[in-house]
C-alpha cells in the first residue's frame, strides 16, 4: 500500500495535465482508502509542474533501481 511521501511511478499516460506514463511523482494526499492518490510532480530544478488525483491503478512504487528520465513538460 503507497503511503504519503512515497515515490511513484505513472503507468499510464494522464491526459490533464499532459503526464506520460514513466513520469514519477510523489504523493501528497490519499482519497478513498488509497483508491487515489494525489500526486506532486517537479520538475529537475525542484518547481511544481502538476499536482494530479489518479487512480491507485494507474501508478506502481518507484524502486532504487530505477534512474528518472528527463523530458520537456
């Protein structure tokens, strides 16, 4: 179960505000007993770029393994 502060992973494109699926966000906030999940996304210099409610399906943990991509938003 994601908890607040968590890294997340999109793995699904969000049409508004234009996220792609592989763009990571942390969550801020959770709806409906983690239903949904209210996500902050920043961008490299540490500006918010969009704050988004997403379904919990359309996420999954990021991993320490992973390295983020950059990309023009």
């Amino acid at each position: 179960m994601l908890e607040e502060h968590d890294r997340i992973v999109l793995t699904d494109d969000v049409a508004d505000p234009a996220l792609k699926a592989g763009d990571v966000g942390t969550v801020v906030h959770i709806h409906r007993n983690g239903g949904a999940l209210e996500v902050e996304f920043l961008t490299l210099d540490g500006h918010t770029a969009a704050l988004a409610t997403v379904s919990s399906l359309q996420v999954r943990p990021a991993t320490g393994a992973e390295i983020t991509h950059a990309r023009d938003f």
